[in-house]
C-alpha cells in the first residue's frame, strides 16, 4: 500500500485544485518558509480524520477553509482526497485503491466519502485502524512531534509502538468486546431482579388466577340467566312491539288524515290570505281616498275659516259704515239747520239793506232837495258841510267815523235812522 495522491481544493492556503502524485522516488516537499508546506501535512491528518482543529493549528474546524486574501475572496468549502493505492492487503478491502474524501462547509456541516460513497467518521477510523496512518499513528510527524515524542511518558510513546506493531486495531476491538460483555452482564442482573420480582408475584397471580376461575364460573351462571332475561324481554318486547306496530298502522292512518286535513286547511289558508290581501288593497285604496277627502276638507275648512274672518271684516265695515252715515245725517241735519238760520239771517240781512238803500235813496233826495243852492253858491263854505253827520257824533260829541262796523254789518239803529 502507498500513497498515491492528494488533491486539496480551498484547504487552508490552497484556494485553487492542487494535485500533488506522489510517484516513485518522492521522498519530500521543498519550499521557502511559509509556502504551505505544513498546510499539505495538515491535510493529510485532516483527511485521515484529525478532529482537534488545535492539532491542525486552528481555534476551530471551519478555520480550515480557505480565508481570502488581499486579491481573493474567501471560498465556502474545503475538501481533500486522499488516493491510497495496492489496498487490498493493508486495509483488507477488495479494492486497489481507495480515495478517501473530507469536506467541511462554513456553517458546520461536514461529509465523509469513500470512494465517492458517503460514510461516517467511525467508517474511517476502523478503516485504518491498525495500518499506522490513523489519527493517533505514528506515521504523520508534524514539526516538533518527534522531540515531544521522545520526551514524552511512556504510556504515550506505548500507544505509538502498539500502532507500530499492528495491535492497535485487536486492542479496539477488545476494548469493544469487553464493553459488550459489561453490558450482557449487567442486562443478566437485571433479569435476575425481575425474575425475583416475577416470583414475588406469583402468588398474588396464583389468587387472581382462583379469582378468575370462580369469576368464570359465576360469569357462565350469569350468561345463562342472562339469556333467560333476554329470551323473557324478547317474548315481552315482541309483543309490545306488535302492540306499537298496530298503533304505529293507525297513527299513520291519522296523520295521513290530518296531512290531509292540513293539506285542505293550506288550501283554505291560501284562499283566505288572498282575500285578505284584495281586502288590504282595497283598504290603502280607501285609505288613500279618506287622506284625499281629509286634505279636501282641510282645504275647505280653511276656505271656511278665512271667508268667515272676511264675512267679520266686511260685517265691522258696514257697522263703521252705518256709524258714519248716522254721523253724516246728523251733520246734514245740522248744517240743514244752519242754512235755514244763515237764509233767516240773509232774509233779514237783505231786509236792512233793502232799508238801508231805501233810506239812503231818501236821503240823497232829501240832500239833492237842500243842497243845489250851496253847490251854485259864492263858494263860501255851508256851515252844515263841516259838521258832522248827526248819527255820526258820539256820546260825549267826539267823531265816531272812524268806529268799525259791527261784526253783523249793521249799525246801531239810532245812528242809522234818518230822523234820528
Ligand atoms: P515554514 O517553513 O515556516 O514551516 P510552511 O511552508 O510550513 O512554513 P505553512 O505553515 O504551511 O508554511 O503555511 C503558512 C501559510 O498558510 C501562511 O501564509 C498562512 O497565511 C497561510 N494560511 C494558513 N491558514 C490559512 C487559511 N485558512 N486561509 C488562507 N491562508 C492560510
Ligand atoms: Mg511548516
């Protein structure tokens, strides 16, 4: 068996597929410091199922993957395949070679595969147990393991000789074995104790199991009386269901005759909820006549109310009208009076002047008699002219011609008279 391959995709420094072949005669890797050569050595335990990501020189597994770097992003998932060739002795499989593939993804998740078949990390481990190149073989030396190695206890460095001479493998699986036999015995104990709690128990079984035998018995009593029960309820109950049966013939004949009875009744329900709706229509049709004949008499009866208010009106005008002429009568009447005192008054008025004109007229033929001397005269004045006139001297002798009137016209009638 021999190492034939590695291919590393997005492991540590390696974000790009590298492939390494180990052909015959390889025999290391060279490089200037930090070019990653540790980081193919740390695949090679990786795939081989390193699980402490501290071994790996990482704070965790996702560590692994490929970081990013100034030019590069930081990529999802590492993977490495390890290719192991002339297998079938070494590992004991029937294959030639055997690729071995680890991937982890950044959330966590990680997948082992062997020869593209998916397995799990036990599958691995007992794969190469025993073969020297397990996890805890000696086979990968990182830097400084051999000088912890030789300084090491000696417990340790066993475990490296026992991987050494193949043992490694037989002591896991009598690690196993004796796992197994721990567990068988400790399963016989506890049959041992329920064997002895079954035993406890048996008696309390033995009495249920009387119990159960006399409960039969009683049970078997009582099924058969039972039966007899049910035979004597089957005979009563048959009867009384013919009973029902025949009362059920003459309900049935009664409810037909009343559906019948109900079917005439709808009928006549029918007939009469029409006529109570032509007698409702006719109803609103009266009812509407009647608001017609109410707004009717509304309108009259307000034609009634304003005639009356009108009638009362014209009725204080012909009162008013009445008063006024009883007035006016009364002034005719009067005024009537008046004028016939004003013509009695003018009668006598035109009496006065009648005399007065003709006792002027006297007069002036009495002067023209007097005077026709005196105007054909010597000039000289007639003492008679400066005097006054008899009726115009006053009491005491003082001119009185300049005496208005009195309010009638008339003058006393001792200055009017002529002879006075
Ligand atoms: P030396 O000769 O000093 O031992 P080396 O060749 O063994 O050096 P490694 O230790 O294998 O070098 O590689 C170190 C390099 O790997 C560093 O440059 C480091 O940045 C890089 N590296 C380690 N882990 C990652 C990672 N997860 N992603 C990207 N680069 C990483
Ligand atoms: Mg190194």
């Amino acid at each position: 068996m021999y190492l034939k391959s590695l291919e590393i995709h997005g492991f540590k420094s390696f974000a790009d597929k590298t492939l390494f072949e180990f052909h015959t005669g390889v025999t290391g890797i060279v490089g200037p410091n930090g070019c990653g050569k540790s980081n193919v050595v740390d695949a090679i335990r990786w795939v081989l199922g390193e699980t402490s990501a501290k071994a790996l020189r990482g704070a965790e597994m996702a560590d692994v993957i490929f970081n990013g770097t100034d030019k590069r992003k930081p990529v999802g998932m590492a993977e490495v395949i390890l290719t192991l060739a002339d297998c079938e002795q070494g590992l004991g499989v029937d294959y030639n070679e055997v690729a071995m593939c680890r991937r982890v993804f950044r959330d966590g998740r990680s997948e082992y595969r062997i020869n593209g078949t998916i397995c799990r990390l036990k599958d691995f481990q007992e794969l190469l147990a025993g073969t020297g190149i397990g996890r805890s073989a000696y086979s990968v030396m990182e830097q400084g393991k051999i000088d912890m190695l030789i300084s090491a206890k000696p417990e340790d460095r066993r475990s490296v000789f026992e991987e050494a001479a193949g043992i490694t493998k037989f002591k896991g699986q009598k690690k196993e074995a004796l796992r197994k036999l721990e567990y068988t015995e400790a399963n016989l104990l506890r049959v041992a104790d329920i064997i002895a709690e079954v035993k406890r128990q048996m008696g309390t079984l033995h009495r249920q199991a009387q119990k159960a035998k006399r409960y039969q018995v009683v049970h078997k009593d009582l099924r058969i009386l039972d039966l007899h029960l049910g035979h004597k309820h089957f005979t009563e109950y048959t009867a009384e269901k013919t009973e029902s049966e025949n009362q059920i013939i003459s309900l049935m004949t009664e409810l037909n005759d009343l559906h019948q009875r109900v079917h005439a009744k709808e009928q006549e329900v029918t007939e009469t909820r029409e006529i109570y709706h032509q007698v409702e229509s006719t109803i609103n049709g009266l009812r509407q006549q009647s608001q017609e004949f109410r707004s009717k008499i509304q309108g009259a009866e307000s034609k009634i109310e304003f005639n009356r208010e009108r009638v009362e009106e014209l009725e204080g005008r012909i009162r008013r009208n009445e008063e006024d002429a009883t007035n006016n009568r009364d002034m005719v009447d009067r005024q009537q009076r008046e004028l016939a005192a004003a013509d009695e008054q003018f009668s006598s008025i035109r009496n006065a002047i009648e005399s007065r004109q003709y006792a002027l007229e006297e007069h002036q033929i009495t002067h023209n008699a007097i005077i026709p001397s005196a105007e054909t005269g010597d000039g000289a004045p007639h003492p008679a002219r400066n005097l006054p006139p008899a009726g115009r001297r006053g009491r005491h002798g003082r001119c009185q011609s300049a005496e208005p009137d009195q309010p009638d016209g008339h003058r006393p009638s001792a200055a009017r008279s002529p002879g006075a």
